[in-house]
C-alpha cells in the first residue's frame, strides 16, 4: 500500500478537532482528541461495558485507537 500525505497541518488538527462519539453495543462512548506517544495523532477511546452472550452479562475492557494516516511523518 503506498503512503498517503496528511490533509491537515498539526496546528490545525490540535485546535479544530473535537472527540467523537462512538456507540459500542448501544452504549455510547466518546473518543478524545490525542497526540501519541509516536508523533501521531487522532483519537483514543478507553472504557469498560457488559456485553450478553448466552443470556450472561460478560464484562469487557474497549480500547480503541483511531490514527490520522499519514500524522506521524509531519513536523512537530
């Protein structure tokens, strides 16, 4: 797969983006607006919900990373 070039600047992601919303399983949940520990940066999303299998409520642990391609290689 060939690289794709970032479509916004750093400075415009860290003062537009806002976090967004994601609904897991009917829950809703918000990802926040973060700069990696790489460089990159998007959304993270960290939680805990119930999710029924076979009738029985199951605990899970959500972790979600959502990366702008292309956000590591830009100038800081």
């Amino acid at each position: 797969m060939s690289r794709m070039s970032c479509p916004i600047t750093r400075a415009e992601f860290q003062k537009q983006a806002q976090p967004l919303k994601l609904v897991i399983n009917g829950v809703e949940m918000q990802a926040m607006v973060k700069e990696f520990s790489t460089g990159s940066f998007g959304w993270y999303l960290t939680g805990k919900l119930n999710v029924q299998v076979s009738g029985k409520h199951v605990p899970i642990q959500v972790g979600v990373n959502m990366t702008v391609i292309g956000s590591k290689e830009l100038a800081k």
